[in-house]
C-alpha cells in the first residue's frame, strides 16, 4: 500500500504519522511543504522584496509547486492524507485528486479560524477534532493523537508544579495572567515558555500584571520537538489555554496522557471525553477560584488500558486510513 501525507508541518508531528505507517509495512511518504526553503540568500533576498514592495510572496507560489513535483516523483498513491487543506489553492487540490484513490482530510483548527468550505468537495472522508465543526459540517470525529510512548509517573522526578508552552495570543495570556495571580498566594512552583517575535515581549505589559513577567521565558525559536517531552516530564501538571474559536483538544492533553501528568484546561469539552477524570483533569472554573493546592500534591489516577489505547497514534492511523477494515 502506498500513502501519502501532505502537510505544513511546522510543530512536527505529521512525521510521527508518515514514522508509524512505514513500521506497518506500508510505503509511506511525507510532502511537508514548511520543509520547502530557498536556494540561497539571494532567493531569500528577492522574496522578501516582493513581499515588502510588490505585495506578493513568491515562496508560497514555489512551495504550491513543490507539492506537484513531489507527487510527480512518487507517483499514483492508494491514500492521500491532506492536513489542513486551507493552506493549499483550489488548483493544486484538483491535481492532488488526481493521484489518489482515496483522498483524506484532516482539519487540525476549527473552520471558524481557517475556513475551507470551497476546498471540501475534493475528499471523500473528512475528519475534525472540533465538536461544532462535526456537528455543523457532518465531518467524521477525531481527536489528535498520543505519539509519545508511555512513561508513569512512578519514573519521574518532576520539580516544577506547573508549565506551559505557547504562542503569543492575548486571549491565553490574559487567562493566564489571571492564574498566575491564584497561584502566587499557593506557592506554586510555574514556569511559561513563550515562542515569539522579539517585538511581542514589549506587549506584555499591556495583558501581563508587572509582578508576573518574571514567570514568563521568553524564546524567539520554539523548543524542539525531541526536547518537549523533557519539559513536561519536569512537572507535575500540564496547562492547556484554549484559542479562541477551539472546541478541539490540542495536543498537550494526549501527551500528558503518555507521560501520566495531570493537566489543568479552560476546555470545558473535556469533560466529554472518556478519560476525563476530575483527579487528573481540572477544568477552569470562570474566575478560577477552583484552583487548589490539593490538585497539585494528589497522585495521578491510571487511566483503563482500554481507554488509553484509543488515543495513541496506531489507533488513530487505523481509523484514518481503515486499515483494520
């Protein structure tokens, strides 16, 4: 069998998909257009130019042409995964039907936030993480997956009581400022890593309490992805802030699911779930005020072998792909 799987795959975790099929077996291959990148800096001169004085921006032209002249390379494929179909245009798609059986969508953010109704017409099966989206759009339901292999708590030594990794967004920060300020008062050991343009640090003063700064690292390069699981095996809970327009669970909840750490979310979802456990799982009251200390010094409950099966990537391939069908 032969799939293929295109994507943008800036955080790296598409190629844990393309990693666990080729274990099955299959001949799989991976069309990461963020992996696309000038020649030379004189390319990279000349687009930056175009981008600043003309308007346009020649690189992403050159990577909808790098997808095609992937595809021709590789050729006829039984399956084609397209991760979020919105960065890609119509006319591309149109091509990439034409090299798949069975062509595949997978949406990683809301329609709301990336809208691609016009696109959906090329796939015969698509599938979303986002609870209004399947409701609204008769998408197939799926959660992002747990990719990481299983290490109990029992074998960790964390020193942190809390960490958190994200972007720059001033709906999370503001969420965050607020639970910053109901920690303090409880001792909480809390770190923030912050991936972002240099110029967003001078920002932070507008959403950010001054006695709180001193909480955030801040990084211009985000953490490699090898690197993350070390971060989080250094703490007792994981924080996860929603964007604004998500109904979906990220990706840290299924991480946290492989290493047995608590987790602490304004995703009030999560409840929906079959693993949600009030033990492990505390869901954001509206001011915070369920915030407690006893959260933090309670052990992580296991969840069902069962359960926690369903969630790792070689369930979600086979579901995906049907290839247990």
């Amino acid at each position: 069998m032969k799939i293929c799987l295109i994507s943008f795959d800036f955080w790296h975790y598409d190629e844990h998909i393309v990693e666990k099929l080729s274990d099955r077996g299959i001949q799989a291959c991976h069309i990461n257009i963020g992996a696309f990148t000038h020649k030379n800096t004189g390319e990279r001169i000349k687009n930056t130019f175009s981008k600043i004085f003309l308007g346009k921006n020649p690189k992403y032209h050159k990577r909808q042409s790098f997808i095609l002249e992937s595809l021709e390379k590789i050729g006829k494929q039984d399956q084609i995964l397209v991760i979020n179909p919105e960065a890609i245009e119509e006319s591309i798609h149109q091509k990439i039907r034409e090299y798949a059986d069975r062509n595949i969508a997978y949406l990683y953010d809301s329609m709301a936030r990336n809208p691609a109704t016009h696109l959906l017409h090329y796939f015969d099966t698509i599938f979303s993480f986002d609870d209004n989206d399947v409701q609204n759009f008769g998408f197939e339901k799926i959660t992002n997956y747990n990719y990481l292999d299983h290490v109990p708590a029992s074998k960790q030594r964390p020193k942190l009581d809390l960490f958190y990794i994200t972007s720059y967004d001033q709906k999370r920060l503001s969420a965050l400022n607020l639970l910053i300020n109901r920690l303090n008062p409880m001792k909480i050991k809390f770190e923030v890593y912050m991936v972002g343009k240099k110029g967003w640090k001078n920002k932070l003063n507008q959403i950010i309490d001054k006695k709180n700064i001193d909480v955030l690292k801040f990084g211009r390069k985000k953490i490699a992805h090898h690197a993350l699981p070390a971060y989080y095996k250094n703490t007792k809970v994981i924080l996860d802030l929603m964007r604004a327009d998500q109904t979906g669970l990220s990706f840290r909840i299924f991480e946290a699911m492989a290493l047995e750490k608590k987790v602490i979310t304004d995703n009030p979802t999560i409840k929906t779930y079959d693993f949600y456990n009030p033990h492990n799982i505390l869901v954001l009251d509206k001011n915070f005020r369920n915030v407690k200390k006893d959260f933090f010094n309670t052990p992580y409950e296991k969840l069902p072998e069962e359960v926690y099966h369903k969630y790792t990537l070689d369930h979600w391939i086979d579901t995906v792909f049907k290839l247990n069908s």
